[in-house]
C-alpha cells in the first residue's frame, strides 16, 4: 500500500511541474515555447546515476569515484536546467514570470525525481530496476 500511495505522489508531482513549465511556454502573456528545452535536462538528469549504479558494486563502505562522477554530472545537468530559463529570460527570448514559472516546475521535477530514487531506488524484491 505505501508504494501505490508513493506512485500516486510522484505522478502527480511530475503532473505538477509540468504543469508548471506548460504554463511558462503557453500562457498568452508568454507565448514562447523556447522553455520545454529544460525537458532534454529532465530526461538526461537521471541517466548517469542509473549508469553508475550498474556499474558500482555497493557492498563496500568507502568512496567509489565512479558513483561520484556520476552524481557530479547529475549535478551539473541540475544546475543547468535551472540556468536555461535564466539565460533565455536575460536575453529577452522569454519574459521573467515565464522563467519563474519554469523555475517552479524544475523544483518540483527534480523533486519528484529525487523522490522516485529514495522510493524505488533500495535492492528489494519490488525495484524499479527489475523493470
């Protein structure tokens, strides 16, 4: 029952934030979709972490550069897809309620992101990874 109820929040997280996004591209106000470039960031954010996990053995207790890499890269990912909408709103191609309504639903994306990994991301009989 807890993860049906966390598969039901995280979906409507990601409904959330994109929401979120949608209404910084469509808004009449706005009405620029230069924004939904922040969803290649969406879709790049997990992959080296999912990539380091196959890779890494994590029996150990110490340091593995591997997973830090990754989790670096992950990182920068992050910080660049928070940066996109600021750059875009700076060079004019967007206006700044656009940008903070990007921003608002990179937050809660990335939230929801971290969240799926800290539910479904353990080595238990039910994981993400079986699928």
């Amino acid at each position: 029952f807890v993860l049906v109820v966390a598969l039901i929040s995280l979906s409507f997280g990601g409904a959330v934030g994109l929401m979120f996004l949608m209404l910084g591209c469509a808004l009449p106000q706005y009405n620029q979709y230069w924004p939904l470039f922040v969803l290649f960031f969406y879709i790049l954010s997990p992959i080296p972490y999912c990539i380091a996990r196959r890779l890494v053995d994590d029996t150990d207790a110490t340091s593995n550069a591997c997973k830090e890499l990754a989790i670096f890269l992950t990182t920068g990912i992050v910080v660049s897809a928070f940066g996109l909408p600021i750059v875009f709103a700076r060079a004019e191609l967007i206006y700044w309620g656009a940008c903070a309504l990007v921003l608002t639903g990179n937050t809660v994306i990335f939230t929801t992101i971290l969240g799926f990994f800290l539910v479904f991301g353990s080595n238990d009989d039910f994981s993400w990874q079986q699928w």
